[in-house]
C-alpha cells in the first residue's frame, strides 16, 4: 500500500465540482484508493463517500491506494489536489 499525506489548497475544498474530477481522476486506475481525513476512511471512487468526509479548504487528507498501479494513482491524484482543481 501507497499513501501520501496532502494539504487542500482550494478555498471551498472537496466540494461537488472538484469531488467529481477527483472521483474521475481515481476511476481511471485499478487500484483500490481511498481517502482519509481525521479518523474516517471513505473510498475516492465514491462521490457520497467523499463529500461525507466535509473536506474544506485548509484541510490535511491522507490518500492511499493498493494494487498494480498504486504509485502512479496516489502521485497523479496529490497532483490534482496541489493544483487547487483550477479554482482561485
């Protein structure tokens, strides 16, 4: 298992609009992937699950994925994080 710790930098967080580019972006890989914030994990593939964690702005989640293309999911899915989902 592969995980990484990420800060969100977009001002209303994992909201609707950026949940579902998150969800799309996680759809694209095999492996199992799965968010945490706090003590709660919810799958990144779920947009009920994602939206449930109340992620805003500011906060620290952790995103972690198991299977053959591990690495690639949780580095192309911080990245995604990082850029703010294009959002000012």
């Amino acid at each position: 298992m592969y995980s990484k710790d990420v800060t969100v930098r977009n001002h209303v967080g994992l909201h609707a609009r950026p949940a579902t580019f998150f969800i799309q972006k996680a759809n694209q890989f095999r492996s199992s992937i799965w968010v945490e914030r706090e003590d709660r994990r919810v799958n990144a593939k779920s947009l009920l699950g994602i939206l449930s964690l109340g992620i805003v702005g500011g906060n620290d989640i952790r995103i972690l994925a198991g299977g053959p293309d591990e690495e690639t999911a949780v580095e192309e899915l911080t990245r995604l994080v990082n850029t703010g989902f294009a959002e000012q």
